[in-house]
C-alpha cells in the first residue's frame, strides 16, 4: 500500500444524510479512500452542501453555505463524497457568484476537486485492480442498482460503480428495469408533493422487487432511504445499502432500517 | 379556460386516484419513451443534431427582429397579410375580425397550442362564429368539453371507453369498440365540416424566413384540409417559431418528429406559401399571418431566454415521472410538464403558477431528452428563486429553511443539532430501528417508513476515533 509523502490528500465530504442516518457509509468511503493510497481528513467545519436552500429559490444563504464549504475545503487536493447529489451540488457553486466576486474562481477550483466516491476512484486514481479488503465478510447475493438522478445526469456516474462491483466475488448485478427514473425522493419534494413522491418511490419498489435481487444498491443516501422506507412499508424483503458498504466489505451491519438483531440471525 | 395552477396538489391528488387515468397515463410512460429511443439510435448523428439546433436557435432568438421581418415582407410578396399581435386579446380580436370580415360561420381548425393559449375557441363561440377541432384527439375533446392534457397528444388522458362514450352520446350511432369504426365516424362527421367552413385556422411548427411559408405536420392529414379548403386560412403561431431558411427547417423537422413520437417523419409535412397562385389547383383566397407575442419578448430579454428555442415536441413530459403520475391536466393550464412548468408562470403570472417550477424533483431527465438542449431545471429554479424574492414561497418553507439555513452557516451549532436529531430518531425508531408515524414528517411516513439511523452520527464517531487513536 502506498504511504509515501505523494499520497492524495482528501477531505471526506460526509454529507448531512450519511453524518446523520448511517456513519457506515462514511467509515466505508474512508476506508476506501485509504485503501487506494489517500490520506484523508475530515474538515469539521464544514455541514451542508446547501442544496435545500438551493432549491427553495434562496440563493443568499446557499452562497453562504457556499463560501463555508469552500473554506472548508481549501488546501485539500480533492473532496470526496459518498453521494453524486451533493458533489453535484458544489459544482453549481460557480452559478452563486458573479464574474468579478473572487469567490467564483474559489467555487471553479472547488469544482475541479469534488469527486463522489465510485467516480474519483474510477475515474481520478484509475483503479483497476481493485480488490475488497480480504479479511472483510464475504458477500454473497444478487445486487440490483438505482441510479440517482444527480449523479447520473450531473456528473456521468453509470458505469463506475457497476465496474467497481464487477471485482467483487460473489455479486451478481441483475439491473432492474428504469433504473435512471426518479424514485420521487428530490430533496425537499418529497414532503412538498408527498402524494406524488409516493406514486414514484412506488413504481420504484415495484421495478427493484422484479428484479429479483437481494440487495437493492445506490450511491445517494436520499434515494435509499426512500426506497428502504417504501420496501419495508410494503412488507418487501429486499435489504439496502449504500454501495460503499459492499465495496468497503463492511456488510456485516444491518442494512437500512433493518434492526440489529435480524442480521445477527442472519 | 379556466386557471386551476392554484390547485396543483389538490388536482394532482384527485388524478392520483383516477384508475381511468392511470391506465392511459401508463401507456404513456411506455410508448414514447421508448419509440423515441428506438428512433435516436437509428441516427448516430442525434446529437450532433441537437447541438445544431441548440445553435441555431440561439442565433434566431438573438436576430428575432429580423428574421420575423424578412418573414412578413416575404408574406406580403406572395399576397398574404401578417398581424403583429402583443397581446392573447390582440390576437384573439384580429382573427375574429377577419372572420367577420368573411361572414364566417363556422371555421375549421387544425391542432394549434398557441390558440389554446389565447383561449380562442371561447371567444370565438362568444361571438357567433362555431370553431370545429379537426385533429381527432382535439376533436373528441371539444365533444366532451375538455382542454388538452398534452401538447401533441391532446387526448392521451382518454381510453377507448371513453372516446366510444363520447361518439356514441354525439354522433347517435350504436356504441363500438373498434377504433377502425370510431375513426370512420369521426371523419364522416368531419368531412361536411370541412367543405362547409368559411375559415380554416392551423397553428405553424415552424415559419420560414426565406419563403415565407408556414409548415404543420400532422398525421392525420386533417390540417391540409383545413388550410386548403376554405377560401381563407388563418395561421395562428407564435414569434419564436420563425427559423432562416427551408434548409434549416429540415433540421428541426428530423429532430421534431423523432423527439415527439419516435417517428423518422411526421406523416404529413405541410407547407403554405400564401394564398393560391395563378395556375394554382387548390388554396385558400386569402391567406393571414397572426403572430402572437403574450410574453415572449420580454423572455429574450430575461433568463428564461433559452425556453424560447423549445419546439413542442413534448419528449420532456413524455420522460417526465411527475407528468407520468398525474398527467397534464393537474398543471392546470395549457402547457404541462417541464416546458409548463416554465412558461406557464411567465404567461399567466408566477402568483398563479407558483406551484409548477416547484414540482419536480430535478432528476434533469426531461434536460437529457430535450431536442434544443433547454435546461429545463434551471428555469425552473429561476422561477424558485424569483418566488422566494417576491416572498412567494410558502410560509412553512420559508421558515423551515431559514431555521435550516441559520444552523447550517454555524458548524459547531449544526453538529449540536445533527447529534440531537440522530438521537431523537434513533429513540423514535426502538428495536425495529424504523419509524412509521413521524410528527411534522407525516408526507414521508404517511406513505413510506423512515429508517432510523444506525449509531451515532459519524461526526461524533469520527471524534471520538480521532481521540482514541491520538490518546493510544
């Protein structure tokens, strides 16, 4: 493993969702992130990527968020994050400010950095030898994949994961149909227009349980919260994760939603 | 029509429920998507395509004046008349005008959104003259008294039940099933109208420059019909629909059909060069131009610019997951969908229309299918932003993001708050670590449960590891 001084230096962006609903996926991006030669710290100033505020319409306070994160980040060679929403988010960070404000070529070198996670190591560090950690739990199942709209249309995140997943022994990927249609999460959407995020995360849950696989992945935690909360509403067995977690070897928790004791048993 | 934008959630909650609905509105969800995606691989070349359009456009959009001028003295040359109207009212009382002027009756009308817009129908049966919908779709909807609920498949709300209902109430024939047997009915009924209307009115895909001509595509036929026949034919368009020349039209067209329907070609593509010439075999004696502004002038000037480069073909609503739940009626207005959601607030006023740019999720797939590149989700965040200056945005959400916002521009605070809540809802989720009945949440659990977090957050976890590891 590489621990010379050319190391990449990374500043894990953890995202509000994955900071508060599943450290797992923040530990298993790090782990990754480690794994593959990078040294990575966490900046504690930073919170949200402001996207909420973004979408209300309140451009003030997301160029707040905006400058924080930017400072935040600053001296870091690359940030990365477990979510192609937020990263996405930050790349519209050169849209808050005009031309002349210096914060604009601040948020365009902002921009160049921020990676989601199966991107920058597909894409940045080129990995293609890539390898779960041997002494993690072996996971052995069919795998079906979400692709979340941000990630997916902002930043071109399709095939990295899928590649990632590839070199994992014992996945079988079995797509489902429309895996590029919205699962009706959308930030704060899904409480403004909760009878339509509904519909959607509905026709979501159908597409994921025809596929037939066990585990439903994705790389937004958004998503997968909805589309976990959905599955286990209507009775479905199928179990979420975030993809970092297979990828990082870290499946022995329990998946979203699910309590301690089930995946002990199981 | 009447404005219902207002009741967005409402109108779309009722939709929700409407098992007719539903099923036509699955047939939407499968069939376009899928015929255009057949089309766009059979043209490597799509989107080099579309980049050109996009340019293209751009350049119309910013030499407008010019090209609607060359335009209209080309019209004037080959004997016809152009109408410069700024206004839905302007337009609506110089057609009623010429119509007076020929002692119209009754006018055809082939299918024409922008007539829609300017509600001309209701003006025009206001004063005595009897406008009859020639597109099937647009007819069994004016039989039934409804507006369309999309832009080029105005009836796709209806089932076969439905339009079987319908003839069936109109036309006193026996009831049937048989789209070939409905479709008869409604030409033997349209045929008389046709040879018997004063006036025939047709919208225009495109204007070109260089000609002066006017084209619509179809694919029933029944627009050569109404612009052929009577002695006078109205075109009905708006100003951004001007394009240089009949080569540049092409493009568009190429795009046009395979964006909308998934066709390579529309079947009917129908130029109209002014009225009939000397020698000429069929034609209209008088032949006018009504272009309609209601707005667009003012979109040049301001950042919802790039909406004017759109060219109706409806692929944004067609992939659209929020059209494809509660169909286009809901929004409430002509226009539905994306492309709605961002001219409606511009047409009828953002008060009204506050409520479109606002639903959408900003997947951005209707941005990846639009054959102009206009990206839609970008305007409709302009609408947000212009709503959230103008103090328009809902109080709750006003609220609930300035107390968000006030936590988020102070890290240290923000932490307090992120362990609080991790711990709240970890409470609230117990053994089952889930949650199905959440206060002031109950739009996600009303519908769904919400996983309760799995530990700490990590933040605290990532301390406390950080000290471990230094103390160690």
């Amino acid at each position: 493993m590489n621990t010379n001084k050319n190391q990449p230096v990374v500043g894990l962006f953890i995202t509000c969702l994955a900071d508060l609903y599943r450290p797992e996926v923040g530990f298993a991006t790090v782990k990754l992130l480690e794994q593959s030669g990078c040294r990575v710290d966490v900046p504690t100033q930073q919170t949200c990527c402001g996207q909420p505020a973004f979408n209300t319409g309140d451009y003030s306070t997301t160029a707040d968020i905006a400058r924080q994160t930017i400072a935040a980040f600053d001296g870091f060679e690359y940030v990365v994050a477990p979510s192609g929403s937020c990263i996405g988010m930050l790349h519209h960070y050169p849209e808050l400010f005009e031309d002349n404000d210096p914060w604009k070529a601040r948020a365009e070198d902002l921009k160049k950095r921020a990676f989601e996670i199966t991107s920058f190591l597909v894409d940045v560090l080129k990995i293609d030898d890539f390898k779960v950690d041997s002494n993690a739990p072996a996971f052995n199942g069919s795998v079906t994949y979400h692709d979340s709209c941000s990630g997916l249309r902002e930043l071109g995140i399709k095939a990295q994961p899928r590649q990632l997943l590839a070199k994992v022994d014992g996945v079988e990927l079995k797509e489902m149909e429309e895996s590029e249609t919205c699962c009706g999460f959308g930030g704060t959407f899904c409480v403004k227009y909760p009878d339509i995020s509904n519909r959607m995360v509905g026709n979501k849950t159908q597409n994921i349980v025809d596929a037939g696989a066990k585990t439903l992945l994705g790389g937004d935690l958004g998503c997968l919260l909805n589309m976990a909360g959905k599955l286990q509403r209507e009775g479905h067995a199928v179990e979420v994760r975030h993809v970092v977690e297979i990828l990082a070897g870290m499946t022995d928790q329990p998946a979203l939603g699910e309590a301690q004791s089930s995946v002990k048993a199981g | 029509m009447q404005i219902t934008s207002p009741d967005f959630k409402q109108n779309a909650r009722i939709a929700l429920q409407d098992v007719g609905l539903q099923k036509a509105l699955g047939n939407v969800k499968t069939g376009f998507p899928h015929k255009r995606a057949t089309a766009m691989a059979r043209l490597p070349e799509f989107d080099q395509l579309r980049d050109e359009a996009r340019d293209l456009k751009n350049h119309i959009i910013e030499n407008l004046d010019l090209y609607l001028e060359a335009f209209e003295s080309k019209v004037l040359e080959n004997g016809g008349h152009v109408h410069w109207c700024r206004t839905s009212e302007d337009a609506r009382k110089t057609i009623l005008k010429i119509c007076q002027e020929k002692n119209a009756k009754t006018v055809t009308k082939g299918k024409s959104m922008v007539t829609e817009e300017i509600n001309l129908n209701e003006y025009l049966e206001a004063n005595g003259v009897t406008p009859v919908e020639t597109d099937l779709g647009e007819y069994i909807l004016q039989l039934r008294g409804e507006h369309p609920s999309h832009i080029i498949a105005p009836a796709i709300h209806l089932n076969l039940e439905d339009v079987s209902e319908t003839f069936h109430a109109n036309h006193h024939k026996p009831k049937s099933m048989d789209p070939a047997v409905l479709m008869q009915e409604a030409r033997e009924e349209l045929r008389n109208k046709f040879v018997a209307a004063d006036v025939g009115i047709t919208g225009a895909n495109f204007l070109v420059a260089e000609t002066g001509s006017s084209i619509i595509v179809t694919n029933e036929g029944n627009g050569d019909l109404t612009q052929i026949l009577p002695k006078t034919h109205i075109v009905v368009t708006s100003i951004e629909k001007v394009v240089p020349t009949l080569e540049d039209m092409t493009l568009f067209l190429r795009l046009l059909a395979r964006s909308a329907t998934g066709q390579e070609f529309t079947v009917y593509n129908t130029l109209s060069t002014g009225p009939r010439r000397e020698g000429d075999q069929d034609g209209p004696e008088d032949y006018h131009v009504v272009l309609v502004d209601n707005g667009r002038s003012e979109m040049i000037a301001s950042e919802l610019r790039e909406m004017l480069r759109c060219i109706r073909c409806a692929a944004c609503m067609n992939h659209c997951p929020v059209y494809g739940a509660v169909g286009g009626h809901s929004y409430g207005w002509v226009y539905p969908g994306p492309m709605g959601s961002v001219l409606t607030p511009q047409m009828i006023g953002i008060e009204k229309g506050a409520l479109l740019p606002n639903a959408s999720t900003f997947c951005g797939k209707c941005e990846s299918v639009c054959p102009v590149r206009i990206p839609l989700p970008k305007l409709m965040r302009y609408w947000r932003r212009n709503e959230f200056e103008k103090h328009l945005t809902p109080k709750a959400a006003r609220w609930g993001i300035g107390v968000w916002g006030f936590f988020a521009k102070r890290p240290a605070l923000y932490r307090q708050l992120s362990s609080f809540s991790n711990l709240a809802l970890r409470t609230l989720g117990g053994k089952k670590a889930r949650i199905n009945k959440l206060p002031l949440a109950s739009g996600w659990t009303d519908g769904r449960d919400m996983p309760a977090p799995s530990g700490k957050t990590f933040m605290q976890l990532w301390s406390e590891k950080q000290k471990n590891g230094a103390s160690s």
